[in-house]
C-alpha cells in the first residue's frame, strides 16, 4: 500500500459576521457565549468580537468604559484584557461546535490616535482591527443629554469636508484592516441636515477610495443600517460597487450586533456582496 502523505484541512465556505458587541461594550447586551449560540444558530462560519474602545482627543476617556463583569470600568488595554481572554476561551469553547470565534476590536478614531492605536495592536493579537469613526473633534454624531454634537456645530459642507478628511487620515494611518459603516452619519444626520445628506459624499470618493487602496484598508457591509429604518446598508449599494470598481476591497461582512437576536441580521440579502469566508472543516 502507498505511503500517504498529510492530509490536508478540508476548506469549506460560509457566511461570517464581522462586526459583534457583547456586553464588553458599554452600549451592548449578552454574553459572549450568548453571541457564540446565535451564530451556530444562524449557521454562521464565524463570528468576530468587534468591542467598543473609544478614547477621546484630549486624552480624558471618563465618559468611555469597558463593562466587566456587570461593572462599568474606563477604558484602557488593561481593562479590556478581560474581553481578550473571554473571546480566545470563546474560540476553543465553540470551534469544536461549528463556529470559529475571532478577536477584534472597533477603535474609536480620533485625530491624534495613532500612537494609542499602535500600542494597543503591540499589547494584543487581534485578528481584526476595525476603525469606527462616531465623532469629529470629541463632538459626537448626535446629542448626549445637554451636549451639542457636530450636527450642531458644523454646516453639512464642513460636517462633509472634516468627515471625509477623517476617514482618509485613518485609512492612511495603515493601521486598520478596515473602516466601519461608511456612512453611519446620516443614521442621525438626516434629522439635522435633510434630504442633502444623501450626497454628500460624492466629491469626495475618489480621495477616499485611493487612501483604501494604497493602505490595504478594506470596508465593511454593515447591515445595521435597516435595523435603524433607513432601507439600506451602511454604506449603501451604490457606494459599495463604486469603491470595487475602484479597487478598493470589500471583505467582510458586519451586523453591529448589539444584542445576540441581531447576529447575522439580513445577510440573506447582503451576503451577495461580499465573498464567502473560506474556514477549515471542524470535523
């Protein structure tokens, strides 16, 4: 009989989820072993953490935490230590049962992170690094309590222009594998600005789209942008088959699950958007 050689792990395809908040973030609900139940459910291939770590400009991060153990702490790479070790028990618990579980992060970008950055990614193996951007100049997207935010400070012409400007400085930044929800302002800008909102964006695709590419920085579909009752993704349709025309590429895609019931949440529609996720067979 001949002699075999190794046998090679058997690829199969599948659906991913690449953007998930446990309770680790503040504005979250459910267990990691929560999310890791739904995804089997949902027959999910994997499924990546993307907790919340959001600084602030000025180096003060009072109002931004990390919920451990039911306890709101403030954010920093020794309290979001405890995330990283539930995760990585996470992927040894649930491969076994059909889904592998990834580490990521959704860093909050400021001007100025970039050294907060890096020293995290040195601290932590991340498989995913995912750049959100919620805020300009420590001024949210929308208001919290008697705060203004950007919608308030800026004309839509200087939300756009400082907005756009913020997303090419990240891309060129080369620290992130991908920029989150495009254009998740106009999930409250609407309400500001009206209808203009729509195309804002237009003038200023062809800079982001060459910062992507050069960097390697890939975006996301993020479909929670119809559980916010806007019809479309974030970004939408048309945005995401320019920035492949431009060579920019689109990996992966994202529920911004909050809660475990959103894991997957229509990627029956989205999944054409995106190439399947090639993992080894478990058995």
């Amino acid at each position: 009989m001949p002699e075999l050689g190794p046998i090679e792990p058997l690829l199969i395809l599948g659906i991913s989820d690449y953007h998930c908040h446990c309770d680790f973030s503040a504005d979250a609900e459910g267990s990691v072993d929560d999310y890791c139940r739904a995804a089997i459910e949902r027959n999910l291939v994997e499924l990546c953490f993307t907790t919340h770590y959001d600084g602030s400009q000025d180096g003060i991060s009072s109002d931004e935490f990390i919920r451990i153990d039911g306890e709101l702490h403030p954010v920093s790479p020794d309290n979001l230590a405890p995330y990283v070790d539930a995760v990585r028990q996470a992927q040894e618990d649930y491969y076994p049962l059909g889904v592998s579980v990834k580490l990521g992060v959704e860093f909050g970008w400021y001007e100025g992170c970039e050294e907060a950055a890096a020293r995290l990614k040195e601290r932590f193996d991340f498989d995913y690094f995912l750049c959100g951007i919620h805020s300009l100049d420590n001024l949210c997207f929308w208001r919290h309590g008697a705060n203004k935010g950007c919608f308030d400070i800026y004309s839509l012409e200087e939300f756009a222009e400082r907005y756009f400007d913020q997303v090419i400085k990240a891309a060129r930044s080369g620290l992130f594998d991908a920029v989150a929800h495009l254009d998740y302002y106009k999930r409250k800008a609407y309400n500001h600005y009206g209808d203009a909102v729509a195309d804002i964006h237009r003038n200023y695709l062809p800079d982001v789209f060459r910062a992507l590419v050069e960097s390697g920085t890939s975006l996301e579909v993020n479909t929670a942008g119809v559980r916010h009752g806007l019809k479309e993704y974030y970004p939408r349709v048309d945005i995401i088959n320019a920035a492949k025309k431009a060579g920019v590429e689109v990996a992966n895609l994202g529920s911004d699950a909050h809660l475990p019931s959103q894991v997957g949440f229509d990627f029956e529609g989205a999944a054409a958007l995106v190439p399947s996720r090639v993992v080894e067979d478990r058995d």
